[in-house]
C-alpha cells in the first residue's frame, strides 16, 4: 500500500505535489473549496469530505508527521531542524538567519 521512495524520488515528489498544492491555493474559490470528494481509504471505507476540509487535513497532519520524524532521529541521536511554522515565517521574512 505504501510506496517506497529513495531521496531523489522524494524530492522529485516533494516538488510535484508542492508545485499542484500552490496552484490550488492561488486559484481555489469559493465553488472549489466547498466542492465535495467522493474517495475510499485504504480499507476501502467511503468518504465524502469538503475541499478545504481535506487541505486543512493535509497541513495538519504534517505536523503530525514532522514530530515523528523529530522523535526518530532524536532515538537516533540526531538533532532535527527546526520545523514551527512561525519559524519559517521569520526566516522568510528575514528576521531571523536559518541555522544548518
């Protein structure tokens, strides 16, 4: 069910679904973000969800998902980089220097 992808792969898909998820969010309206979606999980269970109900999802659950990756290279030994949004905000905007 799930794919396995090396890190080229990865940041090949990185860049697709990044380049399509700005697109969405520049272009979306109203009609769109209310559309509905009909689609099966990987147990074959049905769901309708809204749009923007599935983008919050998305945003969301990284995180989720950012914290595993955290808590797995730290019982590795590893320290991960920072990764609070708020934190990217003051890179971007320059109030504060990345730290590699």
């Amino acid at each position: 069910m799930w794919q396995e992808h090396d890190l080229a792969g990865l940041h090949y898909w990185h860049e697709q679904t990044s380049r399509h998820f700005q697109q969405l969010c520049e272009t979306a309206d109203d009609t769109e973000l209310n559309r509905h979606i009909q689609y099966s999980n990987s147990q074959g269970d049905a769901f309708d969800s809204q749009v923007s109900d599935i983008l919050t999802h998305c945003v969301v659950h990284a995180s989720y998902h950012r914290g595993q990756v955290a808590t797995k290279m730290r019982e590795a030994g590893l320290e991960p980089v920072n990764s609070d949004f708020i934190t990217y905000c003051r890179e971007i905007s320059g109030q504060v220097t990345p730290q590699l």
